[in-house]
C-alpha cells in the first residue's frame, strides 16, 4: 500500500495515473489477486483479511482520486499557458475591395448623364452585322466590316466592334423622346500595345427629340468633361465623318497637362482626341420608323479605356487589364 501511494504521488500524467490503477485494481490487478484468494482462507482468517484488504482498496482509491483532480488542475494550467494570448500583438490587416480605375470613371460617367435625364441600356455583344452596320448606314462593302478588323462567327454573326449597335435597338423599341447611354464591351482584330486591345469598353449616347440640335451636343458632352476632368477642360469639334451622323464631329479635348501649349502627354499637338459623334443621320432615324421630318438626335459614342487613361495619367491601356494589385491599390 505504501509503495502504491508513493508512486501515485509522483504521477503527474492522466495516463500513468490509469495505468497504476488497472495495475492495482483492475481485473489482473494486485489487489484483486489478493482478493481472489479470500476463498482459500479459514473462516477465521477471512473477516479479518477481508476488512484489512478493503481497508487498503479504499485507501488506495482515495489517494487515486485525489491525485486525478491534482493531475488534472495542472494539466488545464499547462495547457492554458501553453495557448496563452497576446492580445497587445497588432491584428491581421483585412484587405478591403476597391472599384477597378474604368469602373470609377464609369460610374462617374453614369452619374453625370443620369444628372441630364438620360438613363442607361444594353445591348448583347454577340450581334448581327444588321444592327452593328447595315441599319447604321455602313454598307456591305465598307470597310469595318472587313474580316481582317471583325470577328465573325458567321456571315451575319459577330462580336460587336461598337456600341453603336444599342442606338439601333433601342430606336426600334421606344419612341422619342429617347436620352441613354450605353456602356459595354466591343470587340476588333487589333494587336495589342499601349494604346489597343482587340477587346474594350465604350459608352454610347443617343438623345432623340424634336428640335433636337449640334448645340444639345456639345452641351452634354461639355457637361461630362467637366464632371469628369473639372470644370477649367476646354472641347474642340472637329469636322469628320461617320456613316451614321450627318454632320458627324470628333471630340477634342485641350491637353490639360499645357494647356494647348504641346508637351509629351498629348504629343506636343496641344489636343487629345477623344471620341466621334454627330447628328442621328435622318435614313438611320427613319429606318427605325422615327419620322426624320420630325425628330433629330445626337449621338456619341467614346472608350472608357481613352477616359480612364487620360483621368489617370496613365501612359499604357494594358495596365488596366493586368489585374497587376500593386497597380490597382492606388485607386
Ligand atoms: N462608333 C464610333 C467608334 O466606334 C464612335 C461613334 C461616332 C459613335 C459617332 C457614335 C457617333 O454614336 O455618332 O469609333
């Protein structure tokens, strides 16, 4: 009994403990040994061998009992130390989202235009060469549609090279007035660099009504220049042409790096072009059954790329594709 005791409290693990009470009074333990032999005993022997071995066997499970509750506690503290906080240490940084930069620009642009009473429309980018040309007066001969600049999936199917397609069905659907703007992905066969990708992003606008005029024009698009590029950008029209708008313009915009002086941002030439527009030519109205002797429109159609570039400062489109975080953290 004694050796027992004295090895029960030096234990300080819950399975030696264990171990030391199936040596003792588990099935094959000593005590039970001793206790099998009772039988073999006199009559007189037995209530004494008997009482002084339950004696033992109490005293035992005593000392076993407490010894658990002493393992235990020390265990928990071990343990406790072991997993112990520091709750002064600085915490993980979370990384927040942000807008990627042509979403920013974007946005703004909606903003804007929404602020004129125009709302925003879409159209598929799988389109038909009826409603990316035909219907908007470039012809089955004209260049744009060459195959070389187009990605065709049939003679009739293509990806869309611009936005204008959304005029077109948006003219056949609502009667005017009509004001929207119609951002979205357009696709050509160009060669990737600094300045082209053979998929991008354009925002149209159409405003149909009577009396409808050039200056409407120029009025909306001064109104998103400034609201996007502040309030001193100047605008110059310049004369082209677009099969689609009779008189058709191209947008500049005063280089705001000289201020028209010419420096490197706008290759010394004082202006950046910016986008193509003009008046809803009257054959592409009428064909949409909007009786031209009666209404006008004007229309717009610039890459959000070309924006988000010139907003920025930034010398090289394929940045904004790259997914590149050390790039887009800065926004
Ligand atoms: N579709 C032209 C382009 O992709 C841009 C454009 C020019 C759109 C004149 C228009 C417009 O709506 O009237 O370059």
């Amino acid at each position: 009994m004694e050796r027992v005791i004295g090895a029960v409290s030096q234990v300080n693990g819950m399975a030696e403990l264990e171990n030391i009470r199936i040596s003792v009074l588990g099935k094959k333990g000593e005590l039970t040994a001793i206790l099998k032999q009772m039988g073999t005993l006199s009559a007189e022997e037995r209530p004494v061998i008997g009482a002084l071995a339950n004696d033992v066997r109490g005293k035992i499970e005593a000392e076993l009992e407490s010894a658990s509750a002493r393992v235990a506690s020390a265990e928990m503290a071990a343990r406790l130390e072991a997993e112990r906080v520091d709750v002064t240490l600085p915490g993980a940084a979370l990384q927040t989202g942000r807008r990627h930069p042509m979403q920013i620009v974007l946005d703004d642009v909606i903003k804007i235009f929404l602020g004129m009473g125009f709302s925003v429309a879409e159209g598929p980018e799988v389109e038909t060469t009826y409603y990316c040309f035909d219907a908007l007066n470039t012809g089955p001969d004209h260049p744009a549609r060459d195959p070389q600049d187009t990605f065709y999936f049939d003679d009739e199917t293509i990806l869309r090279t611009q936005t204008s397609s959304v005029q077109i069905r948006v003219m056949e659907k609502e009667k005017p007035p009509i004001r929207i703007i119609s951002p979205g992905r357009t696709y050509r066969k160009d060669e990737i660099d600094a300045t082209h990708s053979a998929h991008f992003h354009q925002i149209e606008g159409l405003a149909v009504d009577k009396g409808i005029t050039m200056g409407d024009l120029k009025g909306a698009l001064n109104t998103m220049m400034k609201g996007l590029y502040g309030s001193d950008v100047k605008l110059r029209f310049r004369p082209h042409h677009f099969p689609y708008t009779e008189p058709s313009a191209e947008v500049d915009l005063q280089c705001f790096a000289c201020h028209g002086k010419g420096c490197p941002m706008c290759k010394y030439e004082g202006w950046i072009e910016m986008l193509g527009s003009g008046m809803v030519h009257p054959a592409v109205l009428d064909r949409c059954g909007i009786d031209s002797s009666v209404y006008s429109g004007f229309a717009f159609g610039v890459g959000i790329e070309r924006l988000t570039l010139m907003r920025y400062k930034i010398n090289d489109l394929r940045l904004l594709y790259e997914n590149d975080m050390r790039f887009l953290r800065q926004f």
